[in-house]
C-alpha cells in the first residue's frame, strides 16, 4: 500500500553517477503502478547534478508529483539542491532504516540515493519503504512546520 497518490507521476532524476539506478529504478516504480516523470540524466556521461536534481524538485514543490527520486554518487549534491526548494524535504537515504525514518519524522517528499554507496537492489528496497510509510504527524508535525524559511 502506498500513503503517496498513484494518480500522480513519481518525479525522477540523476546525475551521471546515478544513470544506472535511475533506470532500474524506473522501471520497478512503473512495476509498482506509479507513471514517471523522468528529468534525466538521459546516459552515463558526466553532466551537472543540479541541472537534474532542480527541474526535479520543482516538479514535487509544484504538486505535480506523488514524491521525488533523486540519485547522485553520494546523494548530497541532489540533496543539496532539491533541498533549496521551499516546499521540498528531501531525505538523503543510505539505509533502510532511514528511509522509514525521514518519511515517518520528517514527511520527506524526495528520497535521494547514494549510488556510489549501496547496492541497486537496496536502493529500490529503500524506495519500497520510502513510499509506504506515512508521516506520524503530531509532535513531529510541530517540527516539520518549522523548516520552511519563508
């Protein structure tokens, strides 16, 4: 079960480092259900993260998105730019555990990846459970309230 809305696309991006996730990730998603809007990269060679990570997040800030995937070598430039997006909280995942977490407690919209870090198949476990766990609300509610600059 999904506590995200399967009538939205799943907004997704990579930088070169991320190409290969990108598309097994893809496709599992399009397995679950989910249409994907995908902001490229669209091959393995070197480009520039933020050319991807921002159309990315500004497709989930606008609500056109159920949630993002954003996948670099390290996940902290995506996270990085998707983060400097006011409507977006983007959660830099590199176990599962986190990835139940920064929906849970932080009502996380994108989940970015570390290729370079873990394997592909736990990088789509980690999307699995990103998409299924529904933020607590309550005290934690109190707390995501306040992240927004403006």
């Amino acid at each position: 079960m999904t506590v995200f809305d399967k009538s939205l696309p799943v907004a997704i991006g990579c930088d070169h480092a991320g190409y290969e996730y990108k598309e097994a990730i893809k496709t599992y998603l399009e397995s679950q259900g989910f249409a994907v809007k995908d902001f490229g990269t669209t091959t393995p060679n070197s480009v520039d993260y933020p050319d991807f990570a921002h159309p990315t997040a500004s497709f989930v800030e606008e609500g056109k998105a159920a949630f993002g995937v954003l996948i670099c070598g390290s996940a902290n430039g995506v996270a990085i730019t998707a983060n400097k997006h006011q409507q977006v909280r983007a959660g830099l995942c590199w176990d599962n555990e986190v990835a139940k977490l920064v929906r849970k407690h932080n009502d996380a919209n994108i989940i970015c990846l570390p290729a370079r870090f873990v394997a592909l198949a736990y990088a789509i476990q980690m999307v699995e459970t990103f998409y299924t766990t529904a933020f607590e609300g309550g005290r934690h509610g109190n707390r995501v309230n306040k992240i927004a600059c403006s």
